[in-house]
C-alpha cells in the first residue's frame, strides 16, 4: 500500500466516522447517505439514499448537518458535492 491509498483510506474513515455521528437522525426518518468518492482534489461525493434521497429538506440536512460535521471532522476536503441533492 503506497502513501497516497494510506491517506485516502484515513480521510475516508474519518468522513465516515463524521457521517456515523448525524446518521441515526437520517435512519430515524427513513434515510441515510453513502460516500462515492474521494477524489485526488479532495472533493467529497456523497448520495442521499431511501428517504432523504427524495426529501424536500434534504437541501437543509446537507447544509446544516452533514456539511458542518465533514467540515469539522475532515478540514482538508476542499468541498462536498451531493450527487443526488433534491
């Protein structure tokens, strides 16, 4: 494993161990997110999926919720995109 993979695989459980923190909030109404991609540029992709996939507050959650926990936890993404964002 080189060094790269080591960081992305870092960068990754931390995005995940941020995402951990708000998920129970998304489970309780029925939804949940998933992590796509990391890119080399450090642009996170994320989908919505179950019932915040077609939430009209989904624009909200990404915004308040997801986006400040990512960006506290994970301060060297450079920006989130939300492939499926309503």
């Amino acid at each position: 494993m080189d060094i790269i993979e080591t960081k992305t695989d870092d960068i990754t459980m931390r995005i995940e161990a941020s995402l951990d923190s708000i998920r129970p909030y998304l489970e309780a109404d029925g939804g949940n997110i998933r992590v796509l991609e990391v890119t080399e540029d450090k642009i996170l992709k994320l989908e919505f999926v179950g019932n915040c996939h077609s939430c009209p507050m989904s624009t909200m959650t990404f915004k308040a919720g997801v986006e400040e926990a990512i960006k506290r936890s994970v301060p060297e993404i450079k920006s989130i995109e939300v492939t499926n964002l309503v």
